[in-house]
C-alpha cells in the first residue's frame, strides 16, 4: 500500500500503530499525529526499539479541517486511519476528501455536544467518496467490527438460533486500582450515560438514561444523559451545553435538513453576531447583522435548505467571548 498516516495517540492509537508496524510489507512508511506530538513521540520510540521501524510524527487539532489539509498535503499519504474521538471523523472526512485520501476509522461518528450515536452522519458522505474514486471505511473498531464478525460466524456455524446476545467491554486482570475506563474516559463516560436502545414486541425502545453510583463513603452522585462533571485524583472531565458566563448558544434538530432554531442567551448588553462557516472556514452566511443587544434570551429560525450536505460551524461573538458549535446538515 505504501504511506499510512494514524491520528490519535491514545491506547487505540498505540495498538494500531504497533501493528502497523509489524506488517512493513503492506504501511512502507508510517507517520502518526496528535494534538499532542510528545505522546506521538513516546509511542514512536517504542515502535523503533520493538521492531526498527520508524515512525514519523507530527501534532495536528483534528477539529481543524486547514490543519489536517496542511498536513495531509505535506505527507500524501495513501491510508488515514482515523483512531481519534468520534466526534472529530467528519472534520477529518472532509480533509481526505480536500486532499484525495482514502479513510478508515474505528468509532461512528457521534456530536461533541450529545452522546448520540447513529450512522446518517458519515452515510451522507458516501456519494462525495464515490464521486472522488476514494475509499472510506467505517467503524472497523473491535464494537461494532470485530464482535460482528464473531456473531455472523458463529450464527452460520454453530448455532441453528440465537435468540439474545450480550457484548460485554472489560479489561482483563486486576490493576489494582479503585476506577479506571477501558478506553478514553470522556468517551467511556458518554456511551454508559446515553439511553440504551433494545429490540422489544417489534420495536425498539430506548432506556432510562439517568445513572447514578455510590462511592466507598456511601455518597450517592447520579447525572442524567450526559451533561456531568466527573473529578477523579485531579483529573477533570466535562461536557455540558456551551455556557460562558451566562452565554449560551443551542439550536435544534442537529442533524438537520429544513429549519432550524437557533437560540442564545446574554447576561448583559454586548455586541452580538452570528455567523455560519463550512468545514474549511469559509464563511456561508451572516445570520444576523452585528448589533448591540440587550440582556435576555433570544430566537429565530434559519432555513439549511439551500446547503448541501455536510459539516458546519454557527459561531456567535458576543461582547468579548466567542463559541463555535458544529451543526450537521444531510439530504
């Protein structure tokens, strides 16, 4: 195959590099970015001891579609293996199909804002793969990939019916630690706080999504969906709705293929605009004119008929703050 280029230096990031690695027949050269390069750095020195293989590294904000083109056109990788947070797959899709780069990854794409996970989003995608003569293969992690694979064989092979199946995530062995997640804890913590789906009387039916633990003392915490904040030996985890000071901004539906509702909230009079850009930063439409706005809560519609489908950012700059959040738009 020839060049490979890996983002994500995360546990799942390791592993694929190593293995990477010890096929030099198919990945002749192996570059792996991160947001943080030393991590790349750590994971590279260890391939070069293990197996004289060397990788080479680089630090990219895979959030920044001209950052992941800059970088996919200095390399010209064949193969981008995508072993970063799910809710960056689209910002690095649009960058391979910027720069003509066949995908894979290993997580569906869900929002950064809701741990909500289904496949329209990356779906929408197929056409403008096609169209570019590019690959992109999907969700090729071990849940759903590889335990699909072990279903389908064994349902063809060594049962006549199956008539329930568990899937169970864990580490092996005992750490000899109090807590730990067996991947990414913002990640882990997202899928054990989203509403479970199950197969009932001929449709599906989403759980209860309140959850709630007790810890060594007996303190009950508990969080509902997934707008928490866990505190762990100084480690600090958060993802709530965009709020700076009183400044929040949320819209509705997201994904969305008509209208739109857009509403914001200011603590005090500021110069607010709004505006909307595309995956690249290239501006799409002003949606408002900046003006001087008095404390309150505000609303409006905004009609996406027009854009096509994709990835894009509605920012609004109020006084001296700025938040910038993604909205998916699919036909």
């Amino acid at each position: 195959m020839g060049k490979v280029l890996i983002i994500g230096a995360g546990g799942v990031g390791t592993v694929v590099v190593h293995k990477v690695a010890q096929n030099p027949d198919v990945f002749t050269e192996i570059m792996l970015a991160s947001r943080t390069k030393s991590k790349c750095d750590v994971i590279a020195s260890d391939v070069q001891k293990r197996y004289g293989v060397q990788v080479k590294t680089a630090q990219v904000d895979a959030d920044n579609v001209p950052e992941l083109v800059a970088l996919l056109n200095d390399y010209k990788p064949e193969l981008l293996i995508n072993v970063a947070l799910p809710y960056q797959d689209l910002t690095i899709m649009d960058a391979c199909l910027e720069t003509g780069v066949n995908y894979m990854d290993t997580a569906n794409y869900e929002p950064k804002d809701e741990a909500h996970f289904e496949y329209s989003w990356q779906w929408a995608y197929k056409e403008k793969f096609e169209k570019a003569g590019l690959t992109a293969i999907l969700g090729c992690g071990f849940d759903p990939g590889v335990t699909s694979i072990y279903t389908a064989y064994a349902a063809k092979h060594y049962f006549d019916e199956i008539h329930y199946l568990d899937i169970v995530d864990c580490n092996a062995g005992d750490h000899g630690k109090a807590f730990a997640t067996n991947f990414n804890p913002e990640i882990n913590i997202r899928e054990v706080s989203q509403r479970g789906k199950y197969w009932e009387n001929g449709q599906w039916v989403l759980s209860d999504n309140d959850l709630s633990f007790k810890d060594s003392t007996g303190h009950v915490y508990s969080f509902t969906g997934y707008k928490l904040e866990v505190r762990y030996k100084g480690a600090t985890f958060v993802n709530e709705e965009i709020i700076c000071n009183s400044l929040s901004l949320s819209f509705s539906p997201n994904p969305a293929s008509g209208l739109v509702s857009i509403n914001y909230s200011i603590p005090e009079s500021w110069l607010v605009s709004l505006t909307l850009t595309n995956s690249l930063g290239i501006l799409i439409e002003r949606l408002n004119n900046e003006q001087m706005l008095e404390p309150g809560n505000y609303n409006f519609n905004f009609n996406t008929e027009k854009l096509s489908s994709g990835l894009y950012f509605l920012t609004i700059k109020a006084g001296n703050y700025t938040e910038t959040k993604k909205l998916m738009i699919f036909r």
